[in-house]
C-alpha cells in the first residue's frame, strides 16, 4: 500500500489481533447514500487518495492510523516508528513510550498518539499479559514467579499483573510435576542427592519456588520404583 507521496504505507500486522477487539463501526451519508467506513473523528476525510490509503487493518476491520499532512512531522515519524515495532511484536504502553522517546516529542504529542492506540485496540496490557501468560504455561512450563517477572520486565503495571494471574487455574504442582518428570528422565544413573539438588534447581529456574523440592522428589520416586505389573496370577 503507498500514501499519496508514493511511499510505502505502514500498516500492522497480524501480531494485534490479541489486542483486536472489534471497533464499533458507523455509516456516513454520501450522496449515493452508500456506507463508508468508520475512522477515528481525528483523521480528516481530504481526497479520495487519501481514503485509498487508508486499507483496513487485517485482523480488526479498522483503519490503521493516518497523520494528517498539517500534524508535526516529529509526531508522524513517531507514529510510523511506533506502527512499525508493532508490526513484529506487541508491545506494552510503558514500551510504546519508551519507543516514543526516542523522537523529539512533547509529553502532550506523545499522550495524543499513545491514547489514540489504546482507543484503536493497539495497544492493551491485559491483552498483552494474557497472551504473555498463554505462551508462558503452554511453551515454556514456567511456573508463576517466573510469569510475574516476565510481566513486570514488559512493563505491565503490577494490578493488570496481579488480575492476569489471578485467572490463573490452580494447577501449579500439576505442571510442576509434569515438567520434572521430562527431565528426571535425563537423571537416571546420577546419585539419588545429586540429582535431587539439580532438578529442584531446574523447577526453581522455572519459577517453581515453593513447591520445588517436593515435586522434585516425587518425580525421582516415580522413576526410581518398579513397573507395576498388568499381570495377576490367581493362588
């Protein structure tokens, strides 16, 4: 997609559809009574060029965001810049701004396009914390300190943290346990305390903490006792 200087246009992709609630559409009149699409009240309907570049955004229906040619070209390239990172990773409203910082921005410039994200669906903590939750439990086996770090260095304010972990199922020692087990397997042959010490080190790693040890310990039991046999023979 070009602009009307025959630039390419940056537009998001595909990385937003977790943030993508759908926007509320409305229709404006033409002369032909035709529907039009919806666009922030910001952005000025100008040329029908301008309504060509405007493609709508793959995942949510809506228009990316334009800046209008009289708005600060500080604040344009910042835009595109901040467009452009989304592009290739979600990202929270602490790092959005820090990625507006590095333009030469006023604090008023730099709220306006922060507040126009959040309205567009751009940017979301609790989107973002549920999806960094999602591929932390499902990808990763980490356990909830270690998802809370993880939140906490993206820049997600503590109370969205504390809510995303609170939907958390109450499963902790279950995938403890689950993920001890792989492991344990690569144990066999080492000595019974060795090998206690390094897999409760490997569940602590992983932000298993308070029930570390334990788990560790049942899943070198497991391994450790003898096959039960399928087979019962009558007296």
């Amino acid at each position: 997609m070009t602009d009307r200087n025959g630039g390419e246009r940056d537009s998001l992709a595909p990385v937003i559809p977790l943030f993508g609630q759908r926007v509320e559409r409305s229709s404006v009149s033409s002369g032909d009574t035709e529907a039009q699409p919806w666009h922030a009240t910001w952005i000025g309907e100008r040329s029908e060029s301008e309504r060509a570049a405007r493609a709508a955004h793959p995942a949510t229906g809506t228009l990316p965001v334009v800046v209008p040619a009289e708005e600060d070209e500080a604040a344009a390239a910042a835009e595109r810049t901040l467009l452009r990172k989304l592009r290739t990773r979600s990202l929270s409203v602490r790092e959005a701004r820090s990625a507006l910082r590095e333009h030469d921005l006023d604090e008023a410039a730099s709220d306006g396009i922060i507040d126009r994200f959040l309205s567009l669906g751009y940017l979301d903590d609790a989107a973002l914390a549920e999806q960094l939750i999602d591929k932390a439990t499902s990808r990763k086996a980490q356990g909830r300190q270690a998802i809370a770090q993880t939140l906490s260095q993206r820049g997600i304010p503590r109370e969205v943290v504390d809510e995303a972990l609170a939907q958390l199922p109450d499963d902790e020692a279950e995938r403890a346990l689950e993920f001890a087990r792989t492991k344990a397997r690569g144990l066999m042959g080492v000595e019974r305390d060795a090998a206690l010490r390094r897999l409760a080190g490997q569940l602590s790693r992983r932000g298993y903490g308070a029930v570390a040890l334990s788990v560790a310990r049942q899943a070198l039991d497991e391994l450790s006792a003898p096959p039960r046999s399928g087979v019962r023979f009558e007296p």
